[in-house]
C-alpha cells in the first residue's frame, strides 16, 4: 500500500474556495466508492493550511484519484490558490488506529 502526505497553503482570499473545491472531491468520492483509496483531508487551524493524506491499495500504485473528475478540478489552477505549493511526500506506515474512518 502506498501512503503519501501532501501539505500546502492558500492565499487567505481563496480558502473558502479551496475547501469547496475539496467537498466536491469527496461528493464524488461517496458516489464512485473507489475500493483501492482511502483519503482524507485536513484543514489546520490556521485556516489556510491544507494537508491531504491518501493511502492507495493498486496494483501499480496508482492513485485512483486521477480518475475522480472534481479533483481534476481542484488541481486545476491549484498554483493561482497557494501562497505556498503542494508539497507531496511519501511515507511508509508504521502503525495505525482508526485511521480514516475506520
């Protein structure tokens, strides 16, 4: 199972935007139900900084999140949002409790 963490923060003006843009991805997440995902997105308490983070169970590691038309969407532009870029990190699990709904 691959693990990545991606981290960025969006100009002040554009949070509100950022977020609906992410709501969107999890609408179509619930209708589509890809098996091979988990995912889950924070908004921190800064109010500008966003950290997603997806755990992907695929044969060739790919995310099935390319797939999803709405995080097309969010990705779209993402640079005009940020005041600081996505920044996208893999990580190897080493434990994990009710992580993701679970």
């Amino acid at each position: 199972m691959k693990h990545v963490i991606v981290r960025y923060k969006v100009k002040p003006e554009r949070a509100a935007e950022n977020e609906e843009l992410v709501r969107a991805v999890y609408a179509e997440l619930h209708e589509t139900r890809p098996a091979a995902l988990r995912y889950a997105t924070f908004q921190l308490d800064d109010g500008v900084s966003f950290v997603h983070i997806s755990a992907t169970d695929t044969e060739d590691d790919r995310s099935p999140l390319s797939e999803v038309e709405a995080f097309r969407r969010f990705q779209e532009n993402i640079g005009d949002r940020c005041e600081e870029l996505p920044v996208v990190t893999s990580v190897r699990e080493i434990g994990s409790y009710r992580l993701f709904g679970d």
